[in-house]
C-alpha cells in the first residue's frame, strides 16, 4: 500500500504540475471582449469628434449616437489556455483563433497601421453617404492606388495620379475609368489624361490580357478614389480607435448635424457597420461584444448590419432594439420613426 500510494501520489502531482503547465501556456486564440462607447455628438480626446467649418450651417442635436468597439487581445499578447478557457465560458467574450485576427503572425505595428488605413477609408466613405444624403453635391476623381511591378503601367503611371480620361473620354469615377478601358481588346493601346502634382500631361499603355480572362484588358494598375468636398467636415476621432466597422455611425452623426430634426429622439442609440461611398452597411465583428458595451453605455436602440443579425440573434439583447440595417438611408429611415414614436414598428433582428 505504502509504494501504491507513492506512485499514486507522484502519478496526481504530475498531473496537476502537467495542468498548469498547460494552463500558462500561450494558447493560439485571442479574445474579444466589450469595449467602450464613444458618443459621436460629443468629445474623443479632448476634442468634439465632429467639427465643420466656418460658414458651415449645423443643426442642434440631443440624446447620443454612440459607437462601438471591441477589446481584442493585442498582436504581442500570448493568451494563455487558462484565459482561453475563463472567456470561453464568460458571456459576451468571444475566443477566436489568432490567425483569423492577425494573419501570418501580423505585428502589433503592423495591425495597429492596417487598422488606421481602414479608419481613414471610412471617414472618406461616411462623409461622402453624409453629404450626400444632406443635399451636397461631392465629386470624385480616379486615382492610382498602386501599379503592379510588371503591370503594363510600370514605369508609366504612379501612385497617387489621377486619371481624368481615357481616350479622350473623360472619366469621373474609377468605376468609370475601369469600364472605358474595358472597352479596348487585349493588346491595343490606351491614351490615358493624367495629372501628376498638379500638372496635366498623357500617357499612353499598351494594355495585356487579364490572366484570368485573356479576353479582359488591363493596364496593371489598382484604382482608388479621390473626392471634392463640398464643406469641411473634419472627423477627429484620431487614433482612439481603428478599423471601418464606425463608418455608418459615422455618416448618421454628421447627417444628423447637418439636418434640422432629430435622429435620436433624445435617447441614446448605438451601432456599428461599415459604410461603403453608395450607402451599403457592411458586416463588422464582434457584434455580441458591441451590443454589450453599448448596453453599458445607456443606449435603448442597437443598429445591426443585415448581414450580422442572425449573430446577434443568438446572444442577448441586454433590453435594448436591436434595428437591422442594409443601407445608411434605410438606417436614417427607422431612427427618424423610433424618435418621432419609441413603439414604432421597425426591421429588427429578432
């Protein structure tokens, strides 16, 4: 019994050691928790989030528009398998495998400048749908974004040209740009309008097949947008947050400023939802963890993306209305019926 006992002795304190040896381990997950709030009518660091400039006619606003964020485990941060384990049976945190979240092992650096690119496209894209929506007339220009190393445009185009026509068609959008090039075969040569730093000059490109399509021309370049704003609208949410998923929030405050009635109703709503420059609301993660944290906040209504309400179905609504979205106008659309009547029949989640 006595050497029966020792090695059961041994046997369950190894057992235990192995336990937390595991349990300190880094587990190759991240969590998602509820982060804070931000109020898009109010301050971010000091400063209002939204200013307009001088001559700019704005509108009282009440109650607050608040949007949402998720804490995500940051890039240099090993979780361990105990952490994983405590979140994975905590409500409202999510575990998901870190390579979904950063990709090839991403830097710290490197996710946090992704996500800064990502917010400042959808500032551009918010402002546009806001403007818009108001009344504004926004013009917009083709531009380079990049030029493939052994593209057609190597050593022709550069990042940041804006191409203006296309033989001799003027072109006011990439769209418009993509579809004049489309119109060439293979192999012919395109006369493109470009102005480089202010200055105009023409460039032409003998166009290759797409590899994928050899009946597709193009010119190896990827196109991006530049707009004419109208008014100066500066977003100053500064480097507080990252990522697109604020852009719908984004683009209702700055309507809401610059349109007389209230989209609140003089209660607090949040959302998320990342906006496109044609006022689609696009689909965002961590929505369960968004809920809470504007749940926490107050807010008595949550917009949801279309796209992300089955998801948010599955978890609780901590008493709030959880008000699907598609589009900034059908988002505009039930806001104004939830203010005029908080019991108005609207497109939920549920």
């Amino acid at each position: 019994m006595g050497r029966r006992y020792v090695t059961l002795l041994v046997a369950g304190v190894s057992v235990v050691a192995l336990t937390c040896v595991a349990f300190l381990l880094p587990a190759p997950y991240v969590t998602m928790r509820p982060g804070p709030a931000f109020d898009t009518f109010g301050e971010i660091g000091g400063r209002q989030m939204f200013t307009f400039g001088k001559g700019v006619k704005t509108y009282p606003v009440d109650g607050a528009l608040d949007f949402t964020t998720v804490s995500v485990t940051r890039a240099d941060t090993h979780v361990s398998l105990g952490s994983v384990v405590e979140a994975f049976l905590t409500s409202d945190v999510a575990v998901v495998p870190r390579d979904i979240v950063y990709p090839d092992d991403e830097s710290a650096a490197a996710s946090k400048a992704e996500g800064q690119a990502q917010l400042t496209s959808s500032k551009d894209s918010s402002l546009v749908v806001a403007l818009r929506a108001a009344g504004y007339r926004v013009g917009e220009r083709a531009s380079v974004a990049a030029v493939a190393q052994d593209g057609a445009a190597a050593g022709k185009l550069q990042p940041k040209d804006e191409i203006t026509a296309v033989d001799g068609r003027r072109t006011s959008s990439a769209a418009s740009v993509v579809e004049a090039v489309g119109r060439v075969k293979p192999g012919a040569t395109v006369t493109l309008d470009v102005v480089r730093g202010g200055t105009q000059r023409t460039v032409d490109v003998t166009t290759r097949p797409d590899p994928r399509d050899a009946s597709v021309p193009r010119v190896g370049v990827s196109l991006g947008t530049v707009y004419d704003f109208p008014i100066d609208v500066e977003n100053n949410v500064g480097d507080e947050v990252g990522g697109p998923s604020a852009g719908t929030m984004f683009a209702l405050a700055i309507y809401d400023r610059l349109t007389p009635g209230s989209l609140t109703g003089g209660r607090t709503v949040a959302g998320t939802g990342t906006m496109s420059p044609d006022g689609t609301v696009g689909p965002i993660g961590g929505v369960r963890q968004k809920i809470a944290g504007a749940a926490a906040a107050g807010a008595k209504v949550f917009l949801v993306p279309d796209a992300n309400c089955a998801e948010a179905a599955q978890g609780s609504d901590h008493g709030m209305t959880l008000v699907r979205v598609a589009t900034f106008d059908e988002a505009v659309k039930e806001l104004t019926a939830l203010a005029e009547d908080p019991d108005a029949r609207v497109r939920t989640c549920s």
